[in-house]
C-alpha cells in the first residue's frame, strides 16, 4: 500500500466555470477560441492578468466591453484574498489568505534590500507529519490549485504596492509539501516565469521538499524547473526517522542516490535545509556527518536554528553550538550559511505556519 504522503492529496471541489486566474498563457487562448475570440486576446487577457494585476473583468479596458460582459457571465476570476495581515518587527508581514471553500493558508512577505522573497504554500496543511513542524501536525486537508499558488503572489504584490523593477525570489517554504501538489505547482511556476507575465526567472524559485523521492525524480523530468532545496534536519536515519517520518519509506542514502541523479545546471547546487535541534541534531558529530553528505553532490547548507512553537517539544540550539556547527562546515570546505528566519514575532518564520483544521473566514480588514 502506498504511505499517505505518496498518495494523491485530496483536490478542491469541481468549479462548474473556468478560472481564468492561474491559467497559461496558452490555455487562455485556447479559452478565448472556445468563446469565438481569436486566440491572441489570450495574451491581452493574460497581461491584464499578471502586469496590470486586475482582479475584476470590469477593469479589462484591453478587451471590449461585450467581451469584458461575456467573460463576467461564463468564466470565474477567483484569487485568494488577503484577509489578515500580522507586520513583524524584522520588516516582513504574514499574510492569511481566505480561499474560495473558506479554507485558509498563511504566505509571507520578506522585504530585503535589493528584492523582496515571498514564502507561499503549496498546500492547506500538510500531510509529512515532520515532528518540529506546526503545519505537519495539521494534517492534509486538499491541495492548492495553480491559480491559488499564483494568486498568493499576486496578492501580496499587489498589497504591498511593488515596483515592477524589483526583483523577486519565491519559496515554496510555507503550508504543505510542494512535490505533492507537483501538477498545480509547475502550471503555476510556467505562468510565474513566462515573459509575458510576471517574469520571474526560474534561478530566483526554490522548492523546498521533506525528501519526497518520486517527487524529485519527477521535477528532474522537466526542462525548466525551479532550484530544489532539501529539508534534510539529520545526519542518521535513526533521528530523522523519528522527527521525519517520510524518512521510513525513503532514507538518507534514498535521498543522496536521488539528489545525486538530479540533472543541475552549471554552477546550480542543491541547498541543503538544516533545521537545528537542541541536543537533538546539533552534536558536532552531526556536523561532521552533514560535511560527509554534502560532499556527495553539489550543495550548499543551511543551517535553521528551530523556531518554537506551542507543543513542539523542541528547543533553539546554543549561539556558540551554532558558531561551532558554521565553523566545522566551513573548514570542510563546504559553502554554510545560517537562516535567521523572519517573522517569528509572528508565527511567521520557517515551520509555524498553522491553520485551524475547520474552515473558517478571518475577519476582513489588516491587523498591524
């Protein structure tokens, strides 16, 4: 029997009427020919779309009023809807998004100062069931849909008023798995990085996978693709199963024979997420065991010092441990950094984002 995790996630209902939001730039077009419209008005739609960021068709003043008037009758333009907004003290805001069943999902904005990185879900919940993560311990309740992936971006985008010359990087690091909802994320990453729309190159997205090893043999099967991270968080199979209990299917050297196999471009490295754990996964044997594996394919580490949440059971490692784990990798010779995740005064930062498991709408308006 196939684990949970390696199992279909359950979809959104059936939508009686296409959504334009979240679609090709191809598939509009061949929306528009099902309508009797030539097929380059999918383009005028499209730029309208993820240029303009128009979210009613009454603001379509590149289509003609009868048309504007058809599409309002036959096709939906439903985005996700920033409901909440918590600002954090470090400059980034989590935003909560109501979506159209009254689920609800958590992304993040992170403004630097030359590009801001958005954090967004894949998912509502999660079903890898990772032991130090407050989203796993919320179960799967359905996937994402390309035009809610999309529609985060858009969103925050559009709430925080960006600048069309400011670069953006996008990490799929919020609710779910990311290689369990494969089809809807690269639908989603196709019209993220099409020219015509947003243009996000495909170097500045990262995917960010539990060590979902089918999922990852299936991303390596696409030509364009985004960066691959890997939440490894233990250097032996005894504690990362227990912390990570996809590790029970595919282990550490499942892992290492899959990431090794996975086709890189020139100069491209796989980043290796390392989420430290106080007297858990942060001996300095462990780090030696993560120089070890590191070396085995093009990569980078990053290191995660834990943020708390309510129940996990876990504690923040010692700056001096850190120090100490930065020091062992870098005389390695292997290329470390540390995350200082953004938002924790928020719930915001990397593993504590969490949604109530029964759909309910936040109040509207933004909280500061």
């Amino acid at each position: 029997m196939s684990p949970r995790w390696d199992a279909p996630a359950p979809e959104a209902g059936p939508a009686s009427r296409p959504n334009a939001a979240g679609l090709t730039r191809a598939a509009l077009g061949d929306l528009l020919v099902s309508l009797g419209e030539p097929a380059w008005r999918g383009r005028q739609l499209f730029s309208g779309l993820l240029r303009q960021r128009w979210t009613r068709w009454e603001a379509f003043s590149n289509l003609s009023k009868p048309l504007r008037a058809r599409l309002e009758a036959e096709v939906d333009l439903h985005w996700p809807t920033i409901v909440q907004s918590q600002a954090s003290a470090d400059g980034s805001t989590k935003h909560l998004f109501g979506l159209a069943d009254g689920h609800q999902i958590e992304g993040v904005h992170m403004p630097y100062e030359d590009r801001v990185t958005l954090c967004l879900s894949s998912q509502v919940g999660c079903a890898m069931g990772c032991t130090f993560c407050a989203t796993g311990q919320m179960g799967i309740l359905r996937n994402l849909s390309a035009a809610e992936i999309v529609g985060q971006v858009v969103a925050m985008l559009i709430h925080h008023g960006h600048p069309a010359d400011r670069p953006i990087n996008l990490v799929f690091m919020g609710m779910g798995e990311p290689l369990h909802n494969l089809d809807h994320l690269m639908t989603a990453f196709e019209v993220l990085t099409d020219p015509e729309g947003l243009a996000i190159p495909p170097r500045r997205i990262t995917v960010s996978t539990s060590g979902l090893v089918s999922g990852i043999d299936r991303l390596a099967s696409y030509p364009r693709r985004p960066r691959l991270a890997l939440s490894l968080n233990a250097t032996t199979d005894e504690h990362r199963s227990r912390i990570m209990p996809v590790n029970r299917v595919w282990n550490l050297e499942a892992l290492a024979e899959a990431l090794g196999r996975f086709p890189l471009q020139s100069g491209e490295r796989i980043t290796l997420e390392y989420v430290l754990l106080k007297g858990v996964t942060d001996s300095l044997e462990d780090g030696r065991r993560l120089a070890a594996y590191a070396r085995r394919f093009p990569s980078k580490v990053n290191l995660i010092p834990f943020n708390a949440h309510e129940g996990s059971g876990f504690l923040p490692p010692d700056e001096a441990r850190i120090r100490a784990l930065c020091g062992l990798l870098a005389d390695a010779g292997i290329t470390v950094s540390v995350r200082r995740s953004r938002g924790q005064d928020v719930a915001g930062a990397c593993g504590q984002l969490v949604r109530p498991k029964s759909p309910r709408m936040a109040p509207s308006g933004d909280e500061d």
